[in-house]
C-alpha cells in the first residue's frame, strides 16, 4: 500500500436557517445588497447548546457508515477548526469520545479556511509514511459564535457546519500531491481575535489576491497531479464568495468542471466549506466514483492549499 485515497464523505449542517431577510432586522442591509456582492441567500446557524465537536461527530458519522467502518477501524482523526472555545481536550479528541472510538491519535489544525485541505494533506502524508490506515478528517466551524453581528459587512457571511472525509490505505495513490503555502505579510487580512474573538477581513484585499494570484497557484495543484485543468469533473473552492468562485474558475481552465457553489445556501462555513461541498455533491450525483476533482482552500493567515483528488 504505497497511496491513499478517500473512500467517504459525509456532511451535517444545524436545522435553524437564517436568510437575508431574516438579517435586514439585525443589521442596515437587503436580500440584493447581500446576493449581488457575495451571492450568499441562506446560511445554517447553530444554537447555543450546539458545540464545534457536535456538528463534526456527525458528519463523521455519516462519512463512517458510507464507509462502511465502525468507529474502533479509525486510527487517527484530524479536525481543522479555528472556533474551538478550549484548549484541551481538542474537538479531534472529543469527536472520538463522542464517537466510542477506543484509542486514535487526535490532533486539531487551525488553518482557517484552508484548514480542510491541509488536513487531508496530512491524512495522505500519514497514510502513505505508515502512520495510520484509517484517518477521519473532519472539517468544523461554528462561525456564528465568532461574528460580530453588528457588522454588516462580516456577519451576512458566515454559516456553521462540518463535513467529513474517510482516507484509507490504497494501493494507488487517489489523492495527489499538495500544493501548500501562505502569504505571510497579508497574514493579518482574514482574523478571528480578541476578547471576545471576532471574525474581521479585509475584504478587498482578499478579493484582489484570491483574483489574480490564485489561479495560477491552482493550476500548479493540477500539473503536481499530472493532468490539465480541462480535464478536472469538478472543481471545490473554499466557499467564501460567489464572485471569486465562479471567475476562479474560469481562470484556472477548468471548462468542462462542475463548480460547487455551496455558498449560495451555507454561507462561508471556514474549515467546512470544502468537505460540505464535495459530499453535497457526490450526494447529488453530480460527481461520479473516480472523478478527477480540486480541492482548493484558502484564506486566514492568507494560507491556501490545494489538491486533485479521486471521487469516492
């Protein structure tokens, strides 16, 4: 077994929906304001007594019983968030004590709105060293707990949610290899900080590099795979905004792609963006086994990483 590959997907979202209807009593701001500058309609909004490790251990759960494995087949589980509220235990640690998981290595990544993809990066990376055989990766925020909702430029944004992805062991590698990096200097662009932590941007500057920066360092994603964008089925970008989705991915070629725009109805969810969008799509049928699609994450820190994986 010299590879890996994901083998399930799965993907939980709260029942409260919030519209931006529902916004217009919170802050100065309407349905076309919202849809004409980031495309967002809905978002899902968990309640108080509906933590981080909730929302991730059942989108395991469900990622899990497609797999077709019990919790005690999992030997790692890696959670990206950056809304944990404790420091320890860490929410990879509590989802496998939620889950009944008998003895996984648990470990969290705070890498924002890329943090999806570096973690699955790190399941391949373990994976193919003989670390694990089975990792569950796990993609969770609760972004709600961490917007200032007397902004109306950052609160129309954000959704809660988690999605879930099991990598297992492969014979041929399904997974290809990452393309990872940051722009330290713009570090400061995405933040959730403070006492009480608040999500803050800024937007333009965002805007600009994700624009003209990022499609290029896609396409290096699709070269270290060995295929060119045209012949991606599906390209998954973090869910931020609709209009850096869709010209992204124009930009980087992928012509013949289905685009997830998962944003439209979930907001931006940080780290659950990218694992929702994938298993709404293989939910759907849009994307069949085998598939060629990239994953692209990007944002705080201004972190991104990328890769071309095999639908499951």
């Amino acid at each position: 077994m010299n590879g890996s590959r994901i083998t399930a997907v799965g993907h939980y979202q709260p029942a409260r929906v919030l519209t931006n209807e529902d916004l217009t009593r919170l802050v100065d701001t309407s349905d076309e304001w919202i849809t004409s500058r980031v495309g967002i309609r809905t978002r899902h909004i968990a309640g108080p007594d509906e933590p981080v490790d909730e929302l991730a251990a059942h989108a395991a759960a469900k990622a899990l019983a497609a797999a077709g494995l019990a919790p005690e087949d999992i030997d790692l589980v890696l959670v990206a968030t950056s809304t944990a509220v404790d420091r320890s235990p860490n929410m990879a640690a509590r989802v496998a004590a939620r889950l009944g998981m008998p003895s996984p290595a648990v470990m969290d990544l705070n890498v924002v709105c890329a943090g999806f993809t570096h973690a699955l990066a790190t399941a391949d990376h373990a994976v193919r060293a003989g670390g694990a055989t089975r990792v569950l990766v796990i993609g969770a925020d609760k972004m709600s707990d961490v917007a200032d909702w007397t902004d109306r430029t950052t609160c129309v944004l954000v959704g809660d949610g988690a999605g879930a992805a099991v990598v297992e062991a492969a014979e041929e590698s399904a997974i290809g290899p990452v393309l990872w990096g940051s722009v330290p200097e713009m570090g400061n662009a995405v933040r959730i900080e403070g006492t009480p932590a608040r999500f803050a941007q800024e937007g333009q500057s965002v805007y600009r590099w994700a624009t003209t920066k990022l499609p290029a360092i896609a396409r290096k994603a699709c070269e270290r795979a060995g295929l060119a964008p045209e012949d991606l089925a599906a390209v998954v970008l973090h869910q931020a905004n609709l209009r850096i989705i869709e010209p992204l991915a124009g930009k980087i070629g992928a012509v013949n792609a289905v685009v997830a725009r998962d944003v439209v109805e979930s907001g931006n969810t940080s780290a659950a963006s990218i694992p929702m969008a994938l298993s709404k799509l293989v939910e759907r049928g849009e994307i069949s086994t085998g598939d060629r699609v990239l994953l692209f994450g990007f944002g705080g820190n201004l972190s991104y990483a990328g890769q071309v994986i095999h639908c499951p």
